[in-house]
C-alpha cells in the first residue's frame, strides 16, 4: 500500500450511524477516459478530487457565500454513479463514449446518518468488507458510499450548532444542485486524520478490489479492445472481464449487459 493510501485509511466514532441488516450485491460505476483507463490497470488506483477544484462551482458552498473555505483543499472525495447506462454520463466523463466505465460490485449494507434533532439524514451503502474488518466502535471512511442529495436550495449555516461541525461537513459534502441529479452520484469522503496539517493523498487503492469489470464506450475499437486485454495480461489483473457498450435499438440508452 502506497504512502498515499495510508494516509487516508482512518476511521471515526460511529457516533450517529446507523447500519440496516440486509447485505446485497451492489454496483457502482466510475466514468473515465480511454488514457485515464489505461493509467488505473497500470497503477491500480483511483484518482481523488480536490473538493476545491470540481466542476460544480457550488460545491461545499453554504447559502451567503461565494467562496469556499481554503481548508477544503485537505479533504479528498471520490465521485462514482450507481448508473452504468446514462448516455448523458458517457458523453460527460468518458470521452464522448470513446472512454470507458468501471464496475465495481460488493456486498454492501445500507447505512444512515441522522442527527439527534432530525434535521440530517444522509444514507448510502457501506462496503461490508472494508467496513466488518474495522473495530466495532469505528467506522472507516472508505469504507461508505454516500447518496447525494440533490436539492434546489443551498445548505444554511443555521442548521447546525458550534459543536455540529461533524454534521455540517458531511450535509456539505452530500448536497448538490438538482441540475446534477442525472449522475445519481455516490461519493467517498475522505477527510484528514485529527491533528493532521498536512493534505491526505490524491489517489487511493481501497475499492480496486472490487473492480468486476470494464465497460468500453460504444466509440472504442477493436484494436483499443484488444490494447486493454493485453494491459489486463500484462499487469496480471485476471478477474478483470471486458465487455463494449452498445446503442438499444429502440431506445435512447445505453447498454452494458
């Protein structure tokens, strides 16, 4: 495990999570472009985002701001979509549909984060892997996929109390605009270990091994087909399947099955 990695596997109170009782098979997708594609068979990691630096210039911004807090810039986050077959989500974020799409399947248990006067409830799935092998009192931040809320109106300061500085990182973290709900967004937050003043790292290795398979983009080649089997060979990644996109018939979808 890299430096990197390390620095960011922590974990934190279970405090006011809550985890139901039904494990289920589930699915999450990273859109990414062809050279970033061959780029993660070779290094075998995932690229974090500086929450300072999205496309989304209203990200972790609370109403009457126009500036994000400089200390942002420490924290790390890690956007995936619980949809595989989004057309507008190929053209985005995987080269116009020339890139690809990872599949990442776990046993995964719902999780909820409500606070004691009922004004937060944020859910998403916690890996159960990642999340059984931590002490019973912790939770560990890679270890939870957070649902994005999508709301027309921005976060308000006066939700929270001076000691709820917890709840509103994470009301931050999880809200965006209704404009962005077509990505169906689940999101990792990786936040610096207490007393840390240095930035965790900006690539992170933690949900590789649940990679199933890669989705080529309708627009690939079979010579691009074929560069990525031979990367896959090459790097000794042998339970990695390769499937390409295709256009329904019918339809304005994509298909990935």
């Amino acid at each position: 495990m890299s430096r990197s990695n390390r620095q960011i596997y922590h974990s934190y109170d279970r405090g006011n999570f809550n985890f139901g009782d039904e494990i289920k098979k589930c699915n999450l997708y990273k859109y990414i472009d062809y050279k970033s594609l061959k780029e993660i068979i070779k290094n075998f990691n995932l690229l974090l985002s500086d929450p300072t630096t999205t496309n989304d210039p209203f990200e972790m911004l609370l109403t009457g701001y126009d500036e994000q807090s400089p200390i942002l810039s420490k924290y790390r986050i890690l956007c995936l979509s619980r949809n595989g077959s989004s057309p507008t989500m190929w053209a985005h974020y995987s080269g116009q549909h020339r890139g690809a799409c990872l599949e990442f399947e776990f046993d995964g248990r719902p999780f909820y984060f409500s606070s004691k006067n009922k004004k937060i409830n944020i859910q998403g799935i916690c890996i159960e892997k990642i999340c059984s092998e931590n002490k019973k009192h912790s939770v560990p931040y890679h270890g939870l996929a957070y649902d994005i809320i999508y709301s027309e109106n921005r976060v308000k300061v006066d939700r929270f109390t001076h000691n709820n500085v917890m709840n509103m990182a994470l009301t931050l973290f999880t809200t965006k605009s209704t404009e962005w709900s077509y990505e169906q967004e689940s999101r990792f937050i990786f936040l610096p270990k207490p007393g840390n003043k240095e930035a965790i790292g900006d690539s992170s290795d933690h949900l590789m091994p649940f990679l199933k398979r890669i989705i080529l983009g309708t627009k690939t080649t079979n010579a691009q087909q074929k560069e990525i089997k031979s990367l896959l060979e090459q790097y000794d990644r042998p339970k990695i399947s390769i499937t390409r996109a295709s256009i329904h018939r019918d339809k304005y979808k994509i298909n990935i099955d």
